[in-house]
C-alpha cells in the first residue's frame, strides 16, 4: 500500500485496569515487549510520532494507517492490550493543513 493511500490518524491511548500506579512505565509487566512491538509499528512506518504526554496519564500516538479498523487490529496485538495496562480512549481522522516541511 502506498503513503499516499494512508490517512493520518490522531490515536490517545490511556492506563487500563491493571496499570499498577506504584511502578514507572518502564516497569510494568512485559516493557520489553510491549517497547519492541512499538519500535517495530515505527519500523513499518505505521507509528509517525507517539509518546505520553504531561503526567503520562495518556499516550498520543500519530498514526498513517488505511482505516480506524486497521489501527484497531494493529493495537490489538501489543503486549500491553491483552494484560489491560493500555486501552485505546480515541482515534480520530487527522486533516493536516499546516507542515514546517514544505
């Protein structure tokens, strides 16, 4: 599929259930893990731009992807979906207007 066929796609990612306040985030359960498969979303070029934001409370991630629901099978197969320590608050379709590169 080719970048001009992708739609960005602004992505907030919040703690779940099972996010275990007393531990940083490079603690919790299956870190290891969860970091390689961001890494490799980075790789794919499917992640543009992602990390938490303020207290870390929420994650935003910047996302080019052919549809919510390819976004959503994506996300599906982090580490962190499955064990509840991140849920997916939002995903919505980004129309960018302004770019510093052009």
């Amino acid at each position: 599929m080719s970048k001009r066929s992708m739609t960005y796609y602004v992505v907030t990612r919040e703690r779940g259930e099972n996010w275990d306040a007393r531990l940083s985030m490079r603690q919790q359960e299956k870190w290891d893990e969860h970091a390689a498969f961001m890494n490799a979303l980075v790789d794919d070029g499917f992640v543009v731009l992602g990390g938490p934001l303020g207290d870390g409370e929420k994650i935003l991630l910047i996302i080019a992807a052919a549809s919510e629901q390819a976004i959503e099978s994506r996300l599906a197969d982090d580490p962190w979906t499955p064990l509840r320590l991140l849920r997916t608050a939002s995903v919505e379709c980004w129309e960018i207007l302004l770019n510093a590169s052009k």
